[in-house]
C-alpha cells in the first residue's frame, strides 16, 4: 500500500493541477503546430485562428481533468465518512453535532499518525498496526508534537487507520483517473485538430460558460447566505415568541433565561441613527456633487475629487475612533451639556454625524456620474434660453438627474443601516426608545455582533436572535434597494 | 427652388439687427475662425453655409455668446446688436441670451411637461405676473411654432414623449416665447424627416415676420428656400456673404462655386 500522508493532500492536489497545466501547455502548443501543419502553413484556409486551436488543446488538456479533480475532492471525504460509520455505534454516529465531532477526532488522530510517521518516531508499519492495547497513543503522539485533548479509544483510532488508508488509496485513483481523462481529452482534442475544426465556436462556448460561472456564485452565495440564516431564524422562531421580538418594546438579553428580546429599540436606534446621517450626507454630498460637475474646471476637479474619494477609503474602525475620541466629547461638551439634554459621549447624533461624513464621497461620486450624464445638449437649450447656472441645475439637471440621485441617496442608506463599527464606538450600547438624539442608542448591527462575540453555543434564544436580527436588517436593506431600483427605472428619461 | 420669389423679396430694405466685425476665434490652439465681416438684417432669415468644421456653428454660437459656456474658447473682435456691444463687460450674457434665442441641432426638450418646457423662458426671467398671462404667452408661442393643435390637450405631459418634428416645434416655441429679437437655429432639421422638415422650414418663413432669424445648415437646397441672405463659410473663414439668389446663381468667389456644384464639401 503506498503510503501518501494526510498532510500532503493540498501538496499533491497542486502538483496535480500543475500536472494538468503542462498537459494543457503541450496541448497548446501541439494542437497549434497540427492545425497549421493540416494547411500546409497557409493560414487563411483555416477555419480558426491558429491561435483557437492552441486554446482549445489548452482547454481539453485542463478542464475535464480540472473537473474530475474537482468532483473526487468534494466527494472523497463524504464517502471515507459514510465508511467509517461501522466503527462506531450507530445511535452515535446518527446524531449530526456527534458525528461532526467524532469525525473531527477521527482526522486530528489520523494527521497525528502522518506527523509521526514524518518526524520518523513511528515506522509506517507501526502507524497501521498500532493498537491501544500496547499504550497510551495520546502519550506517543504527544512525544512527537501532537497534542490531543483525550485519551484515544480504541474505536477512533482504528477508524483513524482507516481513514489514512483509504484517503491514501483515494489519493492513488484520484490522481490516475485525472490524469487519464486529461490524457484523453488531450489526445481527442489532437484528433479533432484540423482545416476545417471550429475551434473558434468551442473557445467562444467555453468563455461564455466561464463568464456564466462567475455570476452564478455571486447569486448562489447570496442564496446560500439567506437560506443559513432563515434557518437560524426558524430555530429562533420555535424558542421564542415571535410576536413579541417584532413588537416588545425592551431589549434585556439574559444568558440566564427570561430574556426580552423586542426588536423595536434597536430598529428605532438604526432608523434614528441612518435619519441623522442622510441628513449630513444628502445635503453635502450632492452640493460636493454639483460643485464638481457643473461650476469647478477641469483642473480643481482633477484635484478635488480624488481628495474626496479619500475618506471612502479610510476604514470604518477609524471613523469609529475618530467619533469616540473627537465627535463625541465635542457633541457633549459644546451642544448636549449647555442645553442640558444629556451628559453622554456616545450619542445617536455622534455616530449619524460621523456615518454622514462617510456616506459624503458615496453619495457625491454616483451623483457626480449621475448629473455628468445628463446630456450637453439640455444645459445648451438651458443657457440658450438665457438661464443663470443655478437655475440650469436647479430646474433642468436635478429635475433629470434626480431618479439616479434617489437610488444614490438609498443605496447610501442601506449603507448607513448596515454600518456596524461607527455606531459601536460612536452610539453605545444601550438599547431604549427615546427621541433625544443625544442620549446613547444602538442599532441591530452593533447587537448581532455583541450577542454572537464571546464563549456561545448556538443553541439558547439568546444568541439565535442575531440571525432573526440579520434577517430582518437583510429584508430592510433589500427592500431599500429593490424601492431604489424601481423608483430609477420607473423615472429614468430616456436619452439617445 | 423658387428664385423669383426670393429675389422679389430681396429688393425690401431692412435695419441692421447684428454688425460683426473682425470676429476671430480660438479654441485653444485652433483658430476655428478668422475675421468675420457679417452685418444681419433685421426680419430677414440669413442662412450660414459651409462644409463641416467652416466655423459657421462656431459664429452662429458667438451672436449669443453661447462660447463662453466653453472653457477654452477666445473670442476677439466687436459684435453690435442694435448697436450696443454685446461682448462688453457691462453686457449679462444671461440677458442677452433673453434677446437672442437659440434652437438647436437635436431637439433637446426639458425632462419637464410641455407646458412647463415653454413656460421656462418667460418664468426664468420674470415676464409674466400671473398664472393667466402665462398662459397665454405658452399658448401664443405654441401657435407660433404650429404646435399648438397637436398638443393643447396634453399641456402636462413629458415634452420627452413627442415625436422628434414635434420636439423641435416645442424648443422653437420655447425659444421664442421670451419674445427674443433674433433668433439662432443650429441645424434645426439635421434630426428630423422631410415631412417635419417641410413643417418647421415653412414655420421659419413665419417666424421671419417677428424676428431677425439666422440659421446654420448643411442643406443648400434649404438655405435656397428659406433664406434672403446666405453667408458661405470654409476652413474658418467667411467667404461670400449676399443675397440668396444672387450666391446661388452667380457666387463670385470660385470656392462658394465648388460648394455649391459640390466639388467641395
């Protein structure tokens, strides 16, 4: 039985893939030379470039192998698990958090034997033939390196053995079997190569397939991501009141038990907090906006705009400082004290203050390109008419640039409902109902992340909520932006 | 083509509505234009024609400083209309472009209703006092413009959703509802079909009635038939200017010939 360790896995997945590289290189370069040498050199008897064929032979030589590859990876360890089942009792092995663990045991011995086996502290007989009956084998892997947290029964370590064989014997066919089927594919993709072969028309095919690949896994993460969390929140849903999460008026989280668990606190704090900071950033963003498209030159654009887009790359955790050490002592020293309304550094006008400036060079980038699109020919027929430059923007640009500006300003919400690090440093942490914007509030963000950090179990109320919280922060911000894109589609003016 | 018409019209004196004189222009590097000599009669169409790139748009746009939008544009020498200036510093360009209206190549109607699109004139520069006489100039200029018909049962509706002929009606009925003294057309038919070709030649012929009217375009054949003077316009400089019927029938630059007969263009 040749022995390939656990540990090399990732090594000879790589090798096996720059395996199939070189056969998609020679496939390139052999498959080129045969197209050119069917014609006799003259290339314009081709049906394909040259060069489509050389990418076609690429393409054979890689992509079935790549596939086979892909597929043996991701079943391999379903299928070593399912065999493993009879080691164990099957009462155990039918409860998902024991197998998980179990399994988890079961590889951690299984590298523990390939280190050992490494470092030469155990001849590669010996890792198979081991037993608990000859002593303690936490102590001999602990010798070596290997820590483990108990002692290792009898049944893990022969399910470990196990394993390693069969992973090593999975290794040996994976490694045959793909590189049999990029042989294959290689040498049909070499047969197919002549005159009159369309390899242009599979080249183009298998771009458009690429091409397709790459949208599909952003919409199935999306996908993925919802349906994770929905779950979570349907465990939620059968341990506590529903009702009283969308409707009770206090937030109390007690690990202990008899929590309460009102959403409405932290919804009025997000929704607070997001008012304050479009107010900030609306205004100013699309002033910056106009400022830069219509009256500043060329050359105080080129200056001004970049300088702008600065603040869009600070991280977020420094805004956040920059409103618990500088925003917030001056909102409470100079505004909440003289007019006696609070004594709190972090404040809801703290941190919408703060998320406004952040939301400053979002809103004013897309208004920019916004109002840049609006064409030339309305601001001539404007001037034309004898129209000063604020009554052009005033009531021919904004007018048909405002669908764009709307969906701007609410994508910029969605922004500001979602921002986590500035309200946990800038707002605070107390969940209450109140319309004083200078008393510390908090969002659903900053709450799903306090309820999740820490020692938890996804198992109590307590912690569930964060996903009922995601979900109802994910609806929000979707519903936002789906109201965005009807209102720019339903209002967009068409220009030629 | 109807020359006897035209050169019956011609013998009709008229004021002098716009003097130019050693007008040259620069954009940036490019000298588009080179001493202009125009004088524009007053209730006459005067036609400017040329190949692309002559420098007839780049004048018309000087009469109404419409270059002065434009960042690298320089324009030197005297323009009087009426005698007064219009490139002195005392001059608002916004005023005068109350005076001298323009209409342009693509329509380019407001994202606004129809009615708000001609009411935008007389409500920028405060030429009504109430609701009804703003009305009645909206009506007024549309019926000028031979809109009014089509559209006096939809006045709240987007301007945008007209057909390309009647857009254009409306930006003409828009530029002259601020009753201007001249009005500018940069090829005003370049976008449109004959049949809306034929509609807003035949509203110029009206128009000329009122105002001074100056229009660019690359069609001899509408020069011929709209026009009373035509200014023949290549590589920026201004050619021959005359009568219409005179530049059609006996040019006596060589050039204007070979534009004319279509050796040029």
């Amino acid at each position: 039985m040749p022995d390939i360790r656990a540990g090399d896995f990732l090594m000879s997945v790589f090798i096996l893939i720059l395996a199939l590289l070189v056969i998609g290189l020679a496939g390139f370069v052999l498959c080129r030379a045969r197209a050119v040498a069917s014609v006799q050199g003259n290339v314009r008897q081709l049906h394909s470039l040259p060069g489509y064929h050389g990418w076609h032979g690429f393409i054979m030589g890689v992509l079935p192998g790549l596939a086979v590859l892909v597929l043996w990876v991701i079943a391999q360890p379903m299928v070593i698990e399912r065999n493993l089942s009879n080691y164990f009792p099957t009462a155990q092995f039918e409860d998902a958090a024991q197998r998980t663990l179990l399994m988890a045991d079961v590889r951690r011995v299984a590298a523990g034997l390939d280190t050992a086996v490494a470092r030469g502290a155990m001849n590669a007989e010996e890792s198979v033939t081991l037993s608990t009956d000859t002593g303690s084998v936490r102590d001999r892997l602990a010798s070596v390196g290997v820590a483990l947290g108990a002692e290792v029964t009898p049944q893990v370590l022969e399910a470990a053995q196990a394993y390693r064989a069969q992973a090593a014997t999975g290794a040996l066919w994976r490694t045959v079997l793909t590189l049999a089927v990029a042989g294959v594919a290689f040498l049909w993709a070499l047969r197919l190569t002549q005159g009159e072969f369309r390899a242009r028309n599979r080249v183009e095919t298998v771009i458009l397939g690429l091409l397709m690949l790459a949208s599909t896994i952003a919409i199935l993460t999306t996908i993925g991501i919802v349906l994770s969390m929905l779950s979570e929140t349907i465990r939620f849903a059968s341990m506590y009141p529903i009702a009283d999460f969308f409707f009770g008026l206090t937030w109390s989280p007690n690990f202990q038990g008899n929590s309460e668990l009102g959403l409405l606190p932290l919804l009025w704090g997000t929704l607070y907090i997001s008012l304050v900071a479009m107010i900030v950033a609306v205004p100013i963003g699309l002033f910056t906006a106009i400022y830069l498209a219509e009256y500043a030159s060329a050359r105080v654009r080129s200056v001004v705009k970049p300088l702008i887009e600065i603040i869009a790359g600070i991280p977020t955790v420094v805004f956040g400082l920059f409103a618990l050490v500088t925003v917030g002592p001056l909102i409470r020293d100079w505004l909440a004290v003289p007019s006696g309304l609070g004594s709190s550094g972090s404040s809801v006008m703290t941190a919408g203050l703060v998320i406004g400036i952040l939301n400053i060079p979002f809103i004013s980038s897309l208004a920019d390109d916004i109002i840049n699109a609006v064409p030339q020919s309305l601001r001539d027929g404007s001037y034309g008419m004898g129209a000063t430059r604020s009554e052009t923007v005033r009531q021919v640009i904004l007018p048909a640039a405002l669908p764009g500006i709307v969906g701007a300003v609410l994508l910029a919400a969605s922004r500001a409902i979602g921002e986590t690090m500035i309200v946990t440093m800038g707002a605070g942490a107390a969940a209450r109902l109140d319309l004083n914007p200078f008393e510390a509030m908090t969002t659903i963000t900053v709450k799903i992340v306090s309820q999740l950090t820490g020692d938890t179990e996804f198992n109590s109320p307590e912690t569930l909520v964060a996903f009922a919280l995601g979900m109802t922060l994910f609806v929000i911000t979707l519903g936002l932006n789906v109201f965005a894109l009807y209102i720019v589609r339903k209002y967009r003016e068409q220009y030629e | 083509m109807n020359d006897m018409r035209i050169v019956e019209r011609a013998v009709e004196t008229r004021n002098i509505k716009i003097s130019a004189r050693g007008v040259q222009v620069h954009y940036g590097d490019k000298h588009a234009l080179r001493d202009v000599d125009v004088d524009i009669l007053d209730n006459t169409v005067t036609a400017f024609i040329g190949p692309s790139g002559c420098g007839k748009s780049t004048f018309l746009r000087c009469l109404n400083r419409m270059n002065d939008t434009v960042a690298v544009a320089k324009v030197s020498g005297t323009i009087l209309l009426d005698g007064e200036d219009i490139y002195d510093r005392r001059v608002d360009p916004v005023q005068l472009r109350a005076k001298v209206g323009m209409v342009f190549q693509k329509p380019n109607p407001f994202p606004k209703s129809i009615y708000d699109n001609v009411a935008y004139g007389p409500r920028i520069h405060g030429l009504t006092r109430n609701k009804a006489e703003l009305d009645e100039v909206v009506e007024a200029s549309l019926r000028k413009a031979a809109l009014w018909n089509e559209v006096k049962d939809r006045l709240q509706e987007g301007g945008t959703g007209l057909s390309g002929g009647q857009q254009q009606r409306l930006c003409i009925a828009r530029a002259i509802a601020t009753s201007p003294e001249v009005l500018l057309m940069d090829e005003p038919c370049s976008a449109l079909d004959p049949i809306a070709t034929a509609q807003v030649e035949e509203l110029i012929d009206e128009l000329r009635a009122s105002f001074s009217v100056v229009i660019v375009t690359h069609s001899m054949q509408q020069a011929a038939r709209v026009s009373q003077r035509t200014a023949f316009f290549h590589l920026g400089n201004l050619v021959e200017y005359g009568e219409t019927g005179a530049i059609f029938t006996k040019p006596s630059d060589p050039r204007t010939e070979s534009y004319i007969t279509g050796r040029i263009g």
